[in-house]
C-alpha cells in the first residue's frame, strides 16, 4: 500500500483553514451580538443589514411582531372528538 500522508497532511490541513474561518466567523457575530446588547454598537448596528452580517443582528422592526400567526388551512379536530379505525 503507497504512502498517501501527503494527502491526509493535506485534508487535515483543509479542515482546520475551514474551522479556522468559521471560528473567526463565529467571534465576530459574538463582537456584533455583544455590542447591540450594551448599546454601544452604533458602528455594528450600521454593519447589521449589509452582507453576512445580516443575519447575526436582531431585526427592529416592531410591526413584523405584532402580526398574528397564520393558521393552518385545515383545523386538525379536537382530540377528543376523534373516532377510531374499525
């Protein structure tokens, strides 16, 4: 069997850039998160609606809250008022 530690040296390699990126990702939505949270963030909070940093922030728009959830098309029946199979 050839040797192939050249390959795995290189996935490993790959998997930690990758977990690197993400852990990078990571501390920065915390920063972001921990700025808006203390009211300091005025620069986070103009960074929340652009680019991959939009999903890290809270949204603050109070109407979209105060909708009332849908409802399924078809109400299930109550528990109680169903009948088995014969």
């Amino acid at each position: 069997m050839p040797d192939n530690w050249g390959f795995v040296a290189a996935a490993y390699a790959v998997a930690a850039v990758i977990l690197g990126g993400y852990w990078r990702m990571l501390a920065r939505k915390e920063r972001i998160l921990t700025a808006l949270t203390t009211g300091t963030g005025a620069s986070a909070r103009a960074r929340i609606g652009t680019g991959a940093d939009a999903a890290a922030g809270a949204r603050d728009d109070h109407k979209s809250r105060s909708r009332q959830p849908s409802r399924p098309g078809h109400p299930r029946p109550e528990p109680g008022k169903r009948t088995s199979l014969p």
